[in-house]
C-alpha cells in the first residue's frame, strides 16, 4: 500500500510527491530536518523537536512554511492518513525554489515535506546485543547545533564502519568524542556517573540527550557534560548512544576494544527501559 506524503500544502500517493529541481534543499542542502519517534500512535516528545527545528530555521535565516502549530496539525493528520501507530515521522523544510544562486533568494517560498516510515522502534533487537563502534576524524562543518540536511559525511562514516563490520562510528575531533553519525555519544563511568559532551556548536543538541539527562536526573543519577577521549571511552563501565529513532541503544565495543565486558551492561538496560517508560508521557 503507497504512503501518504504531505507536500506543501496537499497529501499525495507517494509515487506523486515531487518537488522542484531548482528546490535548494536538492541544490545546496539548504534544509533543516527533524526525526520523530512514533508509539503507541503518538509522537514522543514532540513539541521539543519541533521547538529545535525552530531552532535551526532563525539560524539560516529561513522562513518557516506555517506555525509550529499548524506543522503539529499536519503531522497528527499524517499519522491518522498512513495508520501509524509504531515508526517514523520525518519532516524537512527547506528554503524553496529559486534561480540557482548562492545568496539566498528572497522570492524563494519555503518548502515542507513530511512522509512516515512503518517499523519497530520498541522492540528493537539491537538493544539486546548492543552496537559496535569506529572512530573516524570528525571532518563536518562547525555549526552541527544546527539539523540540516548535509548528511553526506555522516553516510560516509556509515558506509566506513560498515565495510570495516562495524555498525556506526563516533566522530573524534582534537583527541575527544564529538558525538556518533546520527546520535549523541555517552559513556557510564565505574561510579555510575553518565558523561556526554557538553551543548555547542560541535554537536546536535538531542532531544533524547535531554530527555535522558532528565530522567537520569530525577533518579539521583549523576550526569557530567563534558568531552572524554576513545581512551576514556574504551576503558568505561559501559556506553551507549541516544537519538529519536534509537532510544537508548549500548555500545559494546569501540575500535574493536570491548567497553567493560563486552556485553549490554545493567545501566544502560536500566536506561532504555526508564526511557521506553517515561517516553509516552513526553
Ligand atoms: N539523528 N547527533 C546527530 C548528528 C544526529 O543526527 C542525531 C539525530 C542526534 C540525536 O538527536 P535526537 O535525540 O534529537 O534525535 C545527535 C536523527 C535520528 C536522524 O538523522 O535520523
């Protein structure tokens, strides 16, 4: 059965979506995305992800296509359009169409695409068994607080560790982790302390990072927000990634060096389950 795909105003069959080729987002990555977590058909910590893509809009100067409220209702109505309860639900503005030309162009309308993916994001069998990680040079831009759509590079690290076996990377920039491709990077140190790099404009600022550290928080769960090298990271208790579509999800090994026992430790168990729980209500 074809999805449903919100284009600009109108929901189409998907095999009927189009957007221009003059559109900057396909010329210049000129676009901002956001990734939302679908359960129980409802969307998990919403507001927020649509807050940050508010976020990253002012800081390119890009006009938004409606409200934050009116993007809400298009998204509620897509998740009643394509019956999805458990999933996916992205949604990319970028600054439109316009003549190719670097500045931006003033006449240029922005653009607001959204479409659903249908999968388990719950019951994911990764979570027991845990990631293995790379570390590859961190070589993307210096504004990644903002999420825009230049993935190109974190698809290259993707494509890397996978030739290598791997299942993801982390980005290691001036001897500290900077973040993983499409995640927030943290380790659990001997003493239960969580560390995750601190907020700027080296990382994403995740929504399920402060979430976590929320949750943790209210646990009486120490949190330290700082850099740590591969070395730190290798020697940890356990460590784990966080996003929208992952959750909580452990790391097991870094650069083929085992993280503690090599296995999916109890704090991060502990952490997707706090998680997995206190998400509905978000
Ligand atoms: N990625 N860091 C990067 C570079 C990311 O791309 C993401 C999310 C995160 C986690 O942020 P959040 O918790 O708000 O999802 C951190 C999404 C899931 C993606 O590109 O598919």
């Amino acid at each position: 059965m074809s999805r449903t795909v919100y284009v600009n105003g109108e929901y189409f069959p998907e095999e009927d979506a189009k957007i221009s080729v003059f559109d900057r987002g396909f010329l210049f990555a000129d676009g901002v995305y956001e990734v939302c977590s679908v359960t129980g058909g409802k969307l998990i910590d919403n507001q927020a992800h649509l807050e940050r893509l508010q976020r990253s809009l002012d800081e390119l100067k890009m006009d938004a296509p409606c409200t934050l409220e009116e993007m809400g209702a298009i998204q509620t109505e897509m998740l009643k359009r394509n019956e999805l309860t458990e999933g996916l639900l992205y949604l990319q503005v970028t600054r439109g169409a316009a003549e190719r030309d670097f500045n931006f162009p003033p006449e240029a309308k922005p653009s607001l695409v959204m479409f659903t993916q249908a999968k388990k994001v719950t019951e994911n069998p990764v979570a027991e068994k845990g990631l293995s990680v790379i570390t590859l040079p961190d070589l993307r831009w210096h504004r990644r607080d903002i999420k825009t759509v230049q993935l190109l590079y974190p698809s290259m690290c993707k494509e890397e560790a996978k030739a290598k076996g791997a299942d993801d990377a982390w980005l290691v920039e001036d001897g500290q982790i900077t973040e993983g491709t499409s995640n927030n990077a943290w380790i659990v140190l001997e003493n239960g302390t969580l560390v995750t790099r601190q907020l700027s404009n080296d990382i994403l600022h995740g929504i399920t990072r402060r979430a976590v550290m929320r949750f943790a928080r209210e646990r009486q769960i120490k949190v330290e927000e700082r850099p740590f090298t591969v070395e730190e990271a290798q020697g940890a208790k356990e460590a784990f990634v966080t996003s929208a579509s992952a959750f909580v999800m452990p790391v097991v090994s870094i650069d083929g060096k085992p993280v503690g026992s090599g296995a999916v430790g109890e704090t991060v168990k502990g952490l997707r389950k706090i998680y997995l729980e206190e998400a509905g209500k978000l």
